[in-house]
C-alpha cells in the first residue's frame, strides 16, 4: 500500500549532497497554511504541555469525530508546530480525512515552563501522558505516531517501553538519529558543526534563556550558555537534568536502535545516507533484517528532513509521500495490518 517506496528516489540534480539537500530544504520548502487549535494539558509533576489539534472537522470520509482517526506527530529537537515539515505532515493527513495534534515539547509551544523540567530523547513520559489525554478524548479512534529526528527517538523509545500497551496502532519516523553517539560525533566535524551544531546549540540557548527564572532553580544557567556544542549543551543541562551519571549514560539511553526488538507495532522508517545528523554506521540494518513489523527504507541522498526532488523543489517530495501512503494505509486497512501482526507475536 506504499508504492512509492518501489520508487528510485532521485534528488534534486542540483542538490545532491546531504548538506545541501538539509540547507536547501530549509531555505526553499514552502509552508502550507494550517490553523490550529490550541490546548494546553497539565502533567503529573505538575508542568503543562501545549498541543496544537487540526481537528478536521470537514473531513468527508470520517465525519463522526469519535471515530476520526489521529496523527499524533513529534517535531525535532527544537521544533514545534510551525516547522515546514510538520505543516506538510498536516496537510497530508488532513487531506485523507484524518485528524492532527502536534505534541510541542515543553517550553517550544510557546508556553511557560510551570516546573523546571525541559525534555530529551530518551524520556518517554510527556509522549504517555499525551497519548493518555488523546485516547481519553476519542477512545475509539486509532493513533499513529509520526515522529521527525529527535522526536522519532522519542517516539521509538515510547514504543519499546510500552511494548503492546502503547495505544498507537503504527509509527512512522523520519531521520532518527539512531545512535545519539555517533550523532554527536558526526556533529562536530568542522563543517557540521559550522552549519548545523552551531545553530542548534544556539537555539538550545534560546530556549535555556526565555526559560531561565524556572531553570535557575536547578541548573547554572550562565555554564550551561557557554556550551559551544549539542554535547556540551547535555553534559552541562539534559544529562543533570533527567539524573543521568553522565552524557554518555543519556545518549546510551536515548539510542533507540536496539530497542527495536521490543517494539509490537507496524513502524515505518525513512533515512538517507548522507544524512549528517544520522551517520550510515549507526543504521540498525541487522537488527531490522529480523523484525517483522520494521520497515527501514533507506535512501542514498535525502540529507536531514529534505528527501529534495524536482529542479526547484519547494512542495511536497518523497517524504511527504512515503509519510501520506504510510499513514492512509495504515488507517484504511487495519484488518491486515491486525491479521499479520497476531500472527507474528504469538
């Protein structure tokens, strides 16, 4: 039911590399209006979450909304709703009839920090609490995951941990960085770092500062600005933060390439080669060889969040594609989805 998967992906011809095909994406991809409704829900430890719900309520083909099924979609590691490629993701699952709801990690929504507790890759229990209030509002309509980067990390860690009880009938992800590690380290090459780590550890200090009278409480604010790296930036702020002994026992834990096995859902996985952000030494290839309900789909180029095609490529393209066929047949043939994978965890 995802045809384009037999596709040959091929690039954009004047945007071959994967750092090229990441800077172009974000410079030229358009962005589809969406509108979004806004709630925001309380947790456990008493800190807030924002969501933003695309509730559809026009949908054709689903107009009960009990029974409207839900894309639940995770951006990246300082993303929220506004992203190109979640506003995309949106359109897509929108135009098959389905419902949206972003989960914002804390503080990215545009919320205040109530508690000083931020988010990272290997804690899973904002994503249960917001799956919990999902189900709780349409208890009979099915939930796909759809995660991007980090919070595809998210997203498979969720899926490990809770095994058969996670209330999602499928996943998809989209450039995880399968072993936070190697990430890291393909990070901090000189010209990734130049292009790409700086700026992210400088939105990571955005983040820290509009956070900062909470964050305070609980960390050096003024060590953790100085950190010149994503790997600086955990040693000094995530690692402490989530009562890890060190950064590497966090990115250990947040890798989410050998909890697969634990996995019991159908998963769909988009990567490409020359992904700076995921090196292709880090790609669970043996381990999904054995996993029935695990499809790795592997690209040559594609760079990180691009999968460019087309000579200006600023609309939709593979990824959008691969992640709108995933999700419509998921939702649209959930017998033989169900029939298979009975049979396969026996």
């Amino acid at each position: 039911h995802c045809p384009v998967v037999a596709e040959r992906f091929s690039p954009t011809p004047w945007c071959w590399g994967g750092r090229l095909q990441t800077l172009v994406c974000a410079a030229l991809k358009s962005r589809p209006p969406v509108s979004y409704r806004n709630e925001l829900i309380r947790t456990v430890d008493g800190g807030q979450i924002s969501l933003d719900w695309v509730d559809n309520q026009a949908s054709v083909t689903y107009p009960e909304s009990s029974t409207r099924p839900t894309v639940l979609i995770l951006p990246g590691i300082t993303g929220n709703s506004q992203q190109s490629y979640v506003l995309h993701a949106v359109s897509q699952a929108t135009r098959h009839g389905y419902r949206c709801v972003v989960f914002n990690n804390r503080g990215l929504g545009g919320e205040e920090l109530l508690t000083p507790v931020t988010y990272c890759a290997a804690n899973t229990s904002d994503l249960e609490c917001v799956v919990q209030h999902v189900k709780g509002l349409y208890p009979t309509a099915p939930v796909l995951g759809a995660g991007v980067s980090l919070g595809g990390m998210v997203l498979l860690n969720y899926l490990a941990h809770k095994r058969t009880e996670s209330g999602l009938v499928a996943g998809i992800t989209i450039s995880v960085p399968w072993d936070a590690l190697k990430f890291s380290s393909s990070m901090e090459e000189p010209l990734n770092w130049l292009l790409f780590n700086r700026h992210i550890t400088k939105s990571l200090h955005q983040i820290l500062n509009r956070h900062r009278k909470i964050l305070e409480k609980v960390v050096d604010v003024d060590y953790v600005l100085k950190a010149r790296s994503i790997r600086e930036f955990d040693e000094r702020f995530t690692s402490l933060m989530f009562g890890y002994n060190s950064c590497m026992d966090y990115y250990r834990d947040a890798s989410p390439g050998k909890k697969l096995p634990n996995t019991r859902v159908p998963i769909q996985c988009l990567n490409a080669a020359d992904d700076p952000f995921s090196p292709q030494s880090a790609f669970p290839v043996s381990i999904v060889q054995d996993l029935p309900n695990v499809a790795l789909v592997l690209t040559a180029h594609g760079g990180h969040i691009a999968f460019l095609q087309g000579f200006f490529p600023r609309g939709e393209s593979y990824m959008e594609r691969l992640f709108g066929q995933f999700v419509h047949a998921v939702f649209e043939h959930p017998k033989e989805i169900k029939r298979a994978y009975s049979q396969i965890f026996l």
